[in-house]
C-alpha cells in the first residue's frame, strides 16, 4: 500500500464516515437536525417530527381531519412551519411559541368559518357556523352549496297579482306595473279610475227639452242644444267616448219620422234615419259606467233618456212614459 492510499483509510477509520454518504457525516439526514427527521425545503412532500404530513406544493394540509391554510395568522404567504408542533413549547428555538402553524377552515356559505390552527398549546378546532333560513340576498344562508334558490313567492302591484324571484340577490315581481294614462278606456294607472284628466278623450253629452213639442234632445253640441224652441236643461248630462276603443261600440243618433229623436246600439236605427254617431259607450255594466235609461211615451211619440233611477220611476209612475230597457252604460 503507497503512503497516499494508506493516509485515506487512517482518515476514513478515525471519521467514522465519508462525505456525502450516509452515517453521521455532513451529508448524514442526521448530521444537523439532531434525532429529528430532516425537512425539505424544496417541493414535494414533507414530515415534521410529529408525523404531520405536509405538501408544500399545493399549499393545503391535513391537521386533525381538517382543512389547514398554508398562511400563517397573520395572512401573510408563508408556508406551515414543519418544525413547530402545536404543544406550547418553541420546537424550533426560534424564540416563538407554536409559530407559523396556520389556519383551519370548514363550512359553507353563510356558515363559513376559520380558526387558528393552534390555540395556547392545544390544536384548534373548527366548527362550522349555524345556518339560517334561505333569504333573496346572493348568499348561501342555509349552507347547502347553493344561492337563492326555490324563493319564489306572489307578490302584486296596484295593477294585479304575480310572482316574485330571486333574480341575482335581489327580489322581482313580475306583477303588471301602473303606466302613464292614455285614452284607451283602461285604467294604466291602476288608480280606479278611467282615462281621467285626458283632455277630448270623452266628451260631454247635453240634454235639452221642448215643451211645445214634449221632446227631449241630446246631443254633444252646446250651441245645438240650444236650439229655437229648446231649453238647455244639463250641460255635460253625461259623457262618451270620442273615439272608438276595445270594449266600446258606436251609440248611434236616430231620426224618427215624426221629426223627434232617439239614440240606440242598432247601426241601422232600428230601421229609423241614422244622423250619426253620438259617441262611444260600453254594451254592459263596467267599472264607472252609469245606465242610461230608455223610456217611451207613445202619446207623442217621445223616447226619453236618463241617468236617475228616481226620475225614471217618476215618469213611468206620473207622465205617462213606459220603460223599454237600458240603452246603453255611459260615463
């Protein structure tokens, strides 16, 4: 053996280890680290001396069954430090005390809940928030993976009934809506009433009366009303519609041979003159119609016309008028 060789095994023999290798050497698992097993500080899998496993890479753990954050408690990004166990002592003499151990999260939604993973030496514990009842707010209130879901209810405006969604946290019903009013015989406004304040959406229709001949005239001119021989009795008596809607019809004015007036449904006046179209009324009994009363005294020939049940009654009853029907329902 040549002095080289020999000085070589003297230094392996008195070592007790060669360099890189395994053994107690410097590149011994337990050349530094004392008993404890060694911790990676690349990627992969990682063990501390509890046998707390550990994946660096994905950034999650498992601490007792539950899901642990790779963050420290004070947020900031630091990875779980592997070698500090939760036991209130300083494993890694560090100068702190169950350091750098994270957090634990559990539950859903509304019943999301995070602690710290270690607590005074004892490890945390995370129970999920209770739940509640689900409300149309984006929220999983009831903890059951889903948002607002099955909220439906009825719900109405002053215009009629619908239903009411949940429509990205925020309730919506579909019921109709009040809109401006127009002159089409609706209420748009479902405020009760009918095409109001809408000027010439109806018209007035003045009643007169002559007593020479014992006839009553109607007509929507005042200068007509007042024709020689006519005493204008109600000015605005009641009121059609100037033009044509769904759910009117035509109320025509007829002239009879006898030189009087009458007023019908019939397009052809009852086989009578047809003068005209005194306006627009309603066939039936709707909201703010009146009847208009159809009277007839066949001593002179007269068709008589009236709102008032009273003087309806009162002509049957003392002049002579025998009642036929409702003509039509005005305004």
């Amino acid at each position: 053996m040549k002095w080289g060789q020999w000085f070589a095994a003297l230094t392996t023999a008195a070592l007790g280890c060669s360099v890189g290798e395994g053994g107690d050497g410097f590149g011994s698992a337990n050349s530094l680290g004392g008993g404890d097993a060694a911790t990676e500080t690349g990627g992969g899998d990682s063990t501390n001396g509890n046998g707390t496993a550990w994946n660096d890479d994905n950034g999650l753990g498992t601490i007792g069954g539950q899901t642990g954050s790779m963050e420290d408690e004070s947020g900031d990004d630091e990875p779980i430090n592997p070698n500090e166990v939760c036991n209130g002592i300083d494993d890694d003499a560090n100068g702190q005390i169950d350091d750098g151990l994270g957090t634990l999260s559990c539950g859903m939604g509304a019943c999301a809940n995070e602690v710290p993973a270690c607590d005074g030496g004892v490890p945390g514990n995370c129970t999920p928030l209770p739940g509640g009842e689900e409300v149309c707010n984006g929220l999983d209130d009831d903890c059951d993976g889903a948002t607002d879901e099955d909220l439906t209810s009825t719900c109405s405006s002053a215009c009629g009934s619908g239903t009411e969604t949940c429509i990205g946290g925020v309730p919506e019903c579909d019921a109709p809506q009040p809109a401006a009013e127009s002159c089409n015989y609706s209420d748009d406004d479902c405020d009760g009433s009918l095409d109001e304040d809408l000027a010439g959406c109806r018209i007035g229709v003045h009643r007169s009366f002559n007593g020479s001949t014992i006839e009553h005239f109607y007509t929507t001119s005042v200068a007509e009303a007042m024709t020689p021989g006519f005493t204008l009795e109600f000015q605005d008596y009641y009121f059609v519609y100037a033009a044509e809607h769904p759910g009117l019809v035509p109320f025509f004015r007829c002239l009879k041979g006898n030189g009087k007036h009458f007023y019908t449904l019939s397009a052809n006046c009852e086989g009578q003159t047809v003068e005209g179209t005194l306006g627009y009324v309603s066939s039936s009994d709707v909201d703010e119609a009146t009847p208009l009363y159809r009277l007839y005294q066949g001593a002179n020939g007269n068709h008589f016309y009236t709102t008032s049940a009273a003087e309806r009654d009162n002509a049957v009853d003392n002049l002579g008028y025998v009642f036929e029907s409702i003509a039509c329902y005005v305004f």
